[in-house]
C-alpha cells in the first residue's frame, strides 16, 4: 500500500520529543529507564485528540503509544460522552484539562481492557496507562502499521487462495456479481455488525465513533476495533443514539459498494433482548439475505432515526397514544423490540427459543 510507512525504523526521537511537554516526556523518561520499553520509534498518527507512536518492548515486541494531548477545545466536545456514565458519576473536572485527559486516556484504558478480557472482539490488548500515556499492542507487522478501514485499496489486494466465502453470499442473491473484492467487503460488514452486536451484548457497551477511521484492517481479513476513549455503557442516556450513528457510518461505507441489510432489522439485532448467542447468527443471516442497495432504505430510515427510542419503562410516557398512532399507521413503534416487548404490547417478548427465532426476526 503507496500511502503506508514504515515506522519502526524511524528513529526520530528529536521530532518526537520536540512536540511533548515536559510531563509527558518525563513519563516516557520513566518507561524507558524501567526498561518497560525499550525504544520509541516513528510517529504513526498525529490527531487533534492524540498522536500515537510505535515503540518497541521487551523482547523486541511491538508497541503502540497513544499520547492524548490537553487541547481544551477538542475535549469540551466530549462532554456529551461522559457526563451520564455510571463510572464517572463523581463528576469529572471540566475545568482542568489535564485532569481531563487523564480522565480520557483511562475510559480507553479500561474499554479496551473489557472488550479485551471478553474475548469476542479484536482489540489491541492495553498494556500500561501512565497518566495520559496509553501503551497498548501495535497491529501491524514488522514496524508497518496495518491500514485502516478507510485506507485500504481493495482493488490492489492480490487474493492468493480463493477468497473466503462467508459472507459473500447474500451479493448473489440479490443478483451483483461477486468477486473476491465485493466477497471480502461482503465479509467485512458482516464482520463489522459482529462487532456491534458483541460489543453491546458481550461488553455492554456502545463504541460511539465506529466507522472506517477506527477499525485496523489486519492481513487483509480481520478488522481490530480501535479508538474507544468515548466508548459509553450500553445503558447510557445516549447509547442508542450513538449506536444508530454507528450503524449508519457502517451503512454508509459498505453500501457504497455492495448490498446492505435493512436498518431497523441490525439495530433491532444488536439491542433486542430476544436476540442472543443462541440465535444471533440466524438473525444476521436473514438480515443479510434480504441485503439490498442502501438507497432502498432512506425513506424508512428518515422515521427510523428520528423516532425516540426510551430506554427504562419509565420513559415510554406515550405508549397507548403512539400504540393508536401505530395502528393508523402514522408512526412505528420501534420500542417495543427493544424493551422486550411483543409488538402489539400484549406481553413480553419470549426470548431464547431457538425454534422461534425465525418469527422474533420477521414479525
Ligand atoms: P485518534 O483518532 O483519537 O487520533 P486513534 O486511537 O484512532 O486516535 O489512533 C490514531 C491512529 O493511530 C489510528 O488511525 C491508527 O492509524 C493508529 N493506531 C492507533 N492505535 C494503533 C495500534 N494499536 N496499532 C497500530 N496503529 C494504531
Ligand atoms: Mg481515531
């Protein structure tokens, strides 16, 4: 790939310091002395919010650093991220930029740490936090950072054995020619609604800027979920918000190239008590195979991300007039998937019932 450096090589540490104040350059001062890292190699990232770095640890292993830097401006923005999360009920300095981004440099820390300990998702695995200094695993290979999402030339990929087909499935059925680039951007969107559904129901959490920018294409197949500093519980005021901004930034980059499934029915997959491990991989299944061109689903979309969707009992205030609504047809009642609920309101959804599953998705 033209666009990719090798960084490992890159001993610039003068540039490196040069940038750095003081407190962060006596905190890398300290890992290095502690042999904790061994050297510190060439600049793979510079952001508004960060730069991050490649480093090399003990026993030559590759090591990323990402630095958050105290820019007042850029962190006020975030406000909205971590002002209703449980685990920083304490309040946060708003006031104190540093402290904010020690406070920042600590929700990636510990996000990347539980999707890590879960299991289920590629992370770089964190490994020490010092302040606003975040080491973490490199994704990459031999000092050369994997491309992410966003960089990768699918056309330039020379595919060497025949192109996995999971995935690549539902492109036929709805009649586009499949080729091992539309095969292995079939297979990264799956990959990619794996992920949000995982991360929400293996981590409760919701990613909140999951896009092309964030996830690192690894050896061409596997994608790593990266940049999870205003990551959010699950059960965050605003969760489901971000969550529909996720999906839509997935939506949006796939459905460039090949079909994607319905809107409605991913979201409902990622956050309906009636989906889980038993029967996830038939709801996405189906989803994939109704897959169509993502101009199919504006219009539903439009009512779709303008309904409000409650997250406790005790905010469904309207629910007997959006129930007369619905049953004119003037709006939908997307919350009742959610909740648990069947559609009609009748009672609660039956969940984990595998020879239903089929009906949980359709009805
Ligand atoms: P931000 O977007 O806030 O600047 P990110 O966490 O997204 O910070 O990191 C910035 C860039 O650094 C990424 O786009 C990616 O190219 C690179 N990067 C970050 N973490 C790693 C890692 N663990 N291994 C390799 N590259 C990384
Ligand atoms: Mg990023």
């Amino acid at each position: 790939l033209a666009q990719r450096v090798k960084v490992k090589d890159k001993q610039d540490r003068a540039t490196v310091e040069q940038v750095l104040d003081p407190r962060t350059r006596m905190i890398l001062y300290k890992l290095l002395s502690s042999g904790k890292i061994i050297s510190i190699d060439g600049c793979i990232s510079t952001g508004k919010e960060a730069n991050v770095y490649h480093a090399t640890g003990p026993d030559d292993t590759a090591l990323a650093i990402k630095i958050f830097k105290t820019s007042i401006l850029t962190f006020k923005a975030r406000d909205k991220y971590v002002s209703g999360e449980y685990r920083f009920r304490q309040g946060y300095c708003k006031k104190n930029p540093r402290k904010m981004v020690r406070l920042w440099a600590e929700k990636e820390f510990r996000n990347l740490l539980r999707i890590h300990t879960t299991g289920t998702i590629k992370v770089p695995h964190p490994k020490i936090l010092k302040s606003h200094v975040l080491v973490m695993d490199f994704i990459g290979e031999d000092g050369w950072p994997c491309p992410l999402l966003k960089d990768v030339k699918f056309n330039e990929i020379e595919f060497d054995d025949q192109p996995e087909q999971n995935g690549g499935e539902q492109l036929e059925q709805g009649g586009v020619e499949s080729n091992p680039v539309s095969s292995l951007l079939a297979n990264l969107y799956k990959q990619c609604l794996v992920i949000l559904y995982r991360l929400f129901k293996h981590c409760k959490l919701v990613h909140a800027d999951f896009s092309e920018f964030n996830l690192i294409l690894k050896d061409n197949k596997e994608l790593y979920v990266i940049d999870v500093s205003q990551s959010v519980e699950h059960d965050h005021p605003r969760s489901l918000d971000f969550l529909r901004h996720d999906i839509k930034n997935v939506q949006e980059f796939f459905g460039k190239h090949i079909l994607v499934g319905d809107y409605k029915d991913i979201f409902e997959y990622i956050t309906s008590p009636t989906v889980d491990d038993s029967n996830c991989d038939t709801v996405l299944d189906g989803i994939l195979k109704n897959a169509k061109k993502l101009e199919a689903f504006n219009v539903s979309d439009e009512v779709f991300r303008q309904t409000h969707i409650p997250r406790k009992m005790q905010e469904v205030v309207h629910y007997e007039r959006d129930y007369e609504k619905m049953k004119k047809g003037e709006t939908e009642l997307v919350y009742t998937k959610i909740m648990g609920m069947k559609s009609d309101m009748s009672g609660p959804e039956v969940v984990n019932q595998p020879q239903e599953s089929s009906s949980n998705v359709s009805d």
